[in-house]
C-alpha cells in the first residue's frame, strides 16, 4: 500500500469512527458517570479524525510526522476513554467493543503509515560490493519505569498501587502515610445533631465529600434512626457529591444526587458547581468533612450567605509504627528513589511533619527537588506547593492507574529534563 493510499484509508476510517463514537453517545444513558466521560471521547474522536485528514496535506515531512504523533496520542486517548466506558457499565457493551476493535486498527495503522516497504526497498536496491557501516540507531528510551525506585504514601489502596507500579516494570516502594480513624461517637455531637436537622427538614443542601464518609455517616445515622426513616430525608434534600464514590454509597440505598461535582472534584469544582446550579445565600447547608476540616470551603460558602454546619465523621492521624515512614524519607534523602507518587495532601503533611522530627525538611526538600515529582491531582498538589515541593507532573484524568501508566510513559523524558545543565 503506498503512502497516499494509507492516508487515504485512515482519513476515511477515523471519520467513520468519529461519527461512530457520536451515534454512540447519542444513545446511553445520561448517568453522572457516562456524561463524565462522553465529553473527552467525543473531543478525542473528533481531533483524531481532523489530524488524520491533515496528514493528507502534510507540506513537509515534518508536519507529517507531527501529525501522525498528534493522531497516534488521540487514538490512544480513544482506547482509554472507551475503556471507562465499558467498566462504567452501560447497555451498549457490543458497540462499545466494537470500537474499541476499530480504535485498535487505528492505532496499528498510524504505526505504520509513512514508514518505508522495506520489503520493497529489499526488491529494488542493487547490491553493493561493499556495504556502508551502519549507521548507530539513538538509544531507545523505555515506555514504562525500567526498574526505577517508585515511592508511594498510600495507605487504603496500598497494595493495589504496588501492583500497578510493578505491572508497568517499577521497583515499588509503598509506605502508609495515613491511618483513618473513627472519631468516637461520645466525641462527635456533631453527627447527631445533623441527624436531627436531616430527619426535620432542616437542611436545604447536603454535600457528601467521600465515600468512606458517606458510609460511616450513613452507619452512623442508622444507630438512631431507622434506614426508611433517613432515605425519606435523603430525599427531601438536595445532595450533592464530589464524585463518583459518595454517589455509589447513595445508589446502594436507592437514592440519586441532585448534583456530582465533576473532575477534579477539588473543593473549589464543589465550590463552582454550586454556584452554577444556583445561589446559596440564607440555604442551610452540611458538608460531611474528610479527614480534616476545609476552613477555605466552608469561608466561601458563608461569604455566599449559607449557613454552614460540619459533619466530621473520621480523621486521619499517623500510622501507630511510623519506623517505616522514617525509613522512606531516608531513602528519599539518600538519593535511593527515583519518583515519588502523591494521591493524598494529607500525605504530605505528614511525611513533613516527620522529616521536620528528623531534622532533614530541608535535605528532603532538596532531595525532592531532584527525583520526579507527581501528584494525582490540584488538591494534592495543593499540599506539595505549600511545602515548597515541586510538581513535575499531573495525570489527565485523576484516577490512581491513569497515574501511573503516564507516568510510567513520561519518567524518563521528566527526569532528563530535570539533570542539571552541562556548561557548553
């Protein structure tokens, strides 16, 4: 197949496909989840179906290759998108791998397209009597950690992050960073009297901030009154949750959200998709509180004249053997880690609360400085950069694997980039 007949070929399937992935979106169903994710995938079906017609028109070989590149990472999004469609769960699983398979053909033809025959090349060229040395192929830079030293705080989804580090071929080192706690129900009017207030209608807006918080809130509510009773109210209020997880709690009660705060899901989304959905000033509204308190969040909302109230139901403290956080922070120091993964602030205020024990802040600050930094999300880097710790990298979509695959993907580029300069 010559050149132009392959352009001619992908220009011509990934339009089709684009105009598959819209009649597919037309036809599911309008869950929080599912238009989550229709979005990018419509975005990345549509820029791919346009840098594959520029191929076509490439003027020089540069801008071809910059195109194919361009396609090649929008096909790849293609795949990852439709990948969370099929484990959102939906009622179109059949067309769902359907283009799934298409994206794959895809993604095999742009390796492909613009590359010479070399079977061709081996018809064609005469033999020399001599042949050239060859020329030195560039190194080849690994797609995954290559054996790197991987550092992660994670403490609820431990060993689900160890896995993920080795599966993409990373030396795991997973140290918990957190331990949640319940708060003790003699300590923590606070639940009972939000129970009060749910039960009488007495609150306009409820916004649930996890899911963890969601259940223990739940649990504890039930220890009072009974489950009808608390879905009744449930449903009287308007409920808001910061993202998918609260939202899964809810639906095993059989209650919906009136609103899911999209991606990120930092305080601040919570804060703007209130304001979108309509003003809060003189509505009464509870958050169930995470771990710590979000005096920021709940400022905001009074300076929008809400009445707030706090819901605490667990705190995060330090994990009872801290001998193991000691020992990470040394190997950072050390210079015994490559990169550091961040899926939680709180995790970063207490690896700094340790290292100031230490007395190494300021040798960790440095060492941080030189291994790659990267952060799950703004709220975690929130917690970084107030530390005065670098952010070498973010993920496109705020999930633990779609972490750790980009990073596995981009370490390598990252921490070149991050040597020190060679004078000329």
């Amino acid at each position: 197949m010559t050149g132009s007949e392959q352009t001619d070929q992908l220009r011509n399937k990934t339009k089709q496909f684009a105009i598959g992935i819209l009649k597919l979106c037309g036809s599911l169903p309008k869950t929080p989840e599912t238009l989550a994710i229709q979005s990018p995938l419509v975005k990345a079906a549509t820029t791919l179906a346009a840098n594959c017609r520029a191929l076509a028109r490439a003027w020089s070989e540069d801008d071809f290759h910059r195109n194919r590149n361009l396609a090649s990472g929008d096909a790849d999004d293609c795949v990852f998108w439709l990948e969370l469609l099929a484990a959102a769960g939906t009622d179109q699983d059949q067309s769902i791998q359907a283009l799934l398979d298409e994206a794959s053909d895809i993604v095999a033809l742009l390796s492909i397209c613009g590359e010479p025959d070399n079977s061709a090349q081996a018809r064609t060229e005469p033999v020399e009597s001599a042949a050239e040395p060859p020329t030195p192929s560039p190194p080849v830079i690994p797609t995954d950690f290559h054996g790197l030293r991987v550092l992660s705080f994670e403490s609820r989804m431990g060993a689900e992050m160890a896995r993920l580090i080795q599966r993409h071929n990373g030396h795991a080192v997973v140290v918990s960073a957190l331990r949640e706690i319940p708060i003790p129900l003699q300590d923590n009017s606070a639940v009972f009297r939000f129970g009060v207030k749910l039960i009488l209608n007495q609150l306009d807006i409820l916004i649930l901030m996890t899911g963890v918080g969601t259940k223990a809130l739940l649990e504890i509510l039930q220890t009072r009154y009974p489950l009808a009773e608390i879905i009744d109210a449930l449903k009287k209020t308007i409920i808001v949750t910061r993202g998918p997880k609260p939202l899964a709690i809810l639906k095993t009660l059989g209650v919906e959200a009136n609103i899911t705060v999209p991606e990120p899901n930092t305080w601040h989304d919570v804060i703007a998709t209130l304001d979108y959905y309509r003003p809060v000033q003189g509505l009464k509204i509870a958050i169930q509180e995470y771990g710590v308190s979000k005096p920021d969040m709940i400022q905001d909302l009074q300076t929008r004249g809400a009445d707030v109230f706090s819901v605490p139901v667990y705190r995060w403290a330090l994990p009872e053997d801290t001998a193991p956080l000691h020992s990470a922070i040394m190997e950072v120091v050390n210079g015994r880690i490559d990169a550091m993964v961040i899926t939680n602030a709180a995790q970063v205020d207490h690896v700094m609360q340790l290292a100031e024990q230490d007395q190494k802040t300021e040798l960790f600050r440095e060492s941080c400085k030189k291994i790659v930094m990267a952060s799950i999300g703004p709220t975690a880097s929130e917690g970084l950069k107030h530390y005065d710790l670098p952010v070498d990298f973010e993920p496109s979509h705020p999930k633990m694997g779609v972490l750790v695959k980009e990073l596995s993907e981009r370490i390598h580029a990252l921490r070149q980039a991050k040597l020190p300069r060679q004078p000329d």
